[in-house]
C-alpha cells in the first residue's frame, strides 16, 4: 500500500506536470494575432487538429458548435432536442459525446480560459465558446463568462449530464433537467 507522503509526492508532481501544460497553452495562445469576434462565439476559428484520447479510443471534435434553427441567437438545444438530433451518429459519424468522454476530456487535458474570445480552451487547441444557458423559465445568462455543453447520458429520469466551463478557469461535470437550453460540440470516432 502506498504511504500518503508517495501519493502526495505523486499527486503533487502531477499537478505540476498539468499546470505546466496550461502554462505552455497559455502562452501559444497568447502568440496568436486573430481573435474571433463576439458574434461569431459558435465557431472554433483556431481549429487544429482536434483528436483527443478519451475513455480509451480517439474522438474528434466537430470544429464549431451545432446551430438551432429554433434558436438563432444562442443556438440552445433542450436535451431531449439534442438526444432526438444527435443522440446517434449520422452518416458522417458525428454524435453527442458521453458524459465520461467529456469528464476524461476535462480531467487530461489542460484547460484555460481565454477572456478575450470568451472562450474556454482544451490544450490549446479546442475552444469551446462561453454562451451562457437559457433556463428552463427562458431566461438566458451567463453569456461570455460561463459555457454549458449537452452529453448523450442522462441522469434518472429528467436529468442528464453536462460539461460546464467558466471564465475562472474551472471545468465541472453536473447533471440538470432536461428543459435547460445548452450548447451542443459533436464527435465522432477515429477508426
């Protein structure tokens, strides 16, 4: 059994490791000139490429958000809206991801977030737009400082699972009811 001064040691070196990754991200980030302007949150205009390991197999990450023609300004899906459109891989094989996709998503990779695009950044590649959430009453808040993406699992009978990433750098998985409008980011396998 590991004393706790190894798995602090560890855990510590961990951390280290992690933060110096963010760093690292940080900083290419701040080289880049072209910033996309607010209009324009829904799209990811620095894609790379966005292949990503999760949950033991590779996914790619669509490069913008999914648009709801319900939904112009903010391009909110209720879940059940999301899970009836994306639930299955189209033919092209882009799907919701699972909520343990996004959780190792959040937890391997080093994230950030850029305050001048409002945007929240995956290794420095993935950016995900803070658009906020429109409430179950149709309120709609947080634009700019908060994002809130849909995944495929729900939890019990009304709730399902989210990824949910804020302008102070931190990244949460929650569950909320299915009424709530979230953005929506497809993957698809890599075979």
């Amino acid at each position: 059994m590991q004393s706790y001064k190894d798995f602090k040691k560890e855990y510590l070196n961990e951390w280290v490791d992690k933060s110096q990754a963010a760093r690292k991200a940080a900083e290419e980030l701040a080289k880049r000139e072209v910033r996309p302007s607010l209009r324009d949150l829904h799209k990811n205009d620095f894609n790379e490429e966005l292949v990503f390991t999760l949950d033991g197999h590779d996914v790619e990450f669509k490069g913008e958000n999914e648009k709801n023609p319900d939904d112009p300004k903010y391009n909110f899906f209720t879940y059940e809206e999301a899970m009836e459109r994306f639930g299955k891989p189209n033919k092209d094989g882009w799907r919701l991801p699972t909520e343990e996709e996004l959780h190792v998503l959040y937890y391997d990779y080093p994230y950030m977030f850029d305050k001048v695009s409002e945007q929240g950044v995956f290794d420095g590649r993935l950016y995900l737009p803070a658009m906020g959430l429109r409430g179950c009453s149709g309120n709609v808040i947080f634009v700019g400082s908060e994002g809130y993406y849909w995944s495929s699992t729900p939890e019990g009978s009304d709730n399902a699972w989210y990824l949910n990433l804020d302008s102070g750098g931190k990244v949460y998985m929650y569950s909320s009811l299915w009424c709530s409008g979230f953005s929506v980011r497809l993957v698809r396998d890599i075979k």
